[in-house]
C-alpha cells in the first residue's frame, strides 16, 4: 500500500489540500495516509460542511472559500 493525499480540483487543475477549514479544521498528515483513513475523513468533514468551508492548497496558501452550489470533485494520489 502507498500513501496518499488529498486533491481538490480549483479553477483548471487539481491542488493538494494542506487543510480544510469550516466548524471544524482538518489537517491531512503531511507525508500522506492509507486510503481508508483520508476516505473516512474527507467524507466526514464534507457531511459536516453541506454548504461552505474554506480550503488551503499548496498552490493557495492563504485559501479558497468554497461556497454552496460549487463543484466538490476530490481524489485520492499517491504522496510523493
């Protein structure tokens, strides 16, 4: 098995998620995770933010807010 990280398509490409922010913040482990723990809290924090939360991206620092009614497309890719 391999580790994995979290990517949010932003914009025209996909970005590497460093947090997401909303009623509660989550930080994916920086050198990766297994599948099922990414999975499990990815899907956790999306059940938890139907509406709005904000996003932290290697490409934007300093975030992007993701409002309602916006494209919510994540993958999981190979850390590394």
């Amino acid at each position: 098995m391999r580790l994995l990280h979290i990517e949010m398509w932003i914009g025209d490409r996909w970005h590497r998620v460093l947090r997401l922010d909303g009623k509660r913040e989550y930080f994916p482990p920086k050198g990766g995770s297994w599948d099922d723990d990414l999975s499990h809290e990815l899907e956790k924090f999306l059940k938890d933010h139907p509406e709005t939360f904000w996003v932290e991206t290697i490409a934007s620092p300093h975030g992007v807010y993701v409002g309602a009614g916006v494209p919510r497309l994540f993958r999981l890719v190979p850390a590394g």
